[in-house]
C-alpha cells in the first residue's frame, strides 16, 4: 500500500506518528517529571514540523504545475 502513495503522502503520515509520538512523550514527561530535565517531545515535535513543512512544500509545487 506504501508504494502506491506519493513521497508528500509518506511524508504526511510520517508527520501523524511524530505528532501523536509527540504527544505521548510530553505526556509522560510532564506526568512524570514535571519541570525536571529535558523534555524530549521538543525533538520530535521539531521532526514533525519538518515532516509537515517539506510535505506542504512538495504538496502545493505539485499542484501549482
């Protein structure tokens, strides 16, 4: 089924998993270690914007030509 979808489509669902992985890993920090350490749901919260942000990019230059 993967094969079939387009790389911005990938990237999209890339984006998804980093945004609920995201979620869950700030869920638990702040859960567990509220305001200790290094929060790491920053790092990939910073994959998911990139994911999004270059799947918006090759999404909208697909359909402008």
């Amino acid at each position: 089924m993967l094969c079939l979808l387009e790389i911005h489509q990938k990237l999209t669902i890339v984006g998804v998993v980093l945004l609920v992985a995201t979620f869950l890993i700030n869920y638990y920090h702040q859960e567990t270690h509220p305001g200790i350490g290094f929060n790491y749901a920053y790092v990939t919260g910073v994959g998911m914007l990139i994911a999004f942000s270059i799947s918006f990019v090759m999404f909208t230059k697909n359909q402008i030509k």
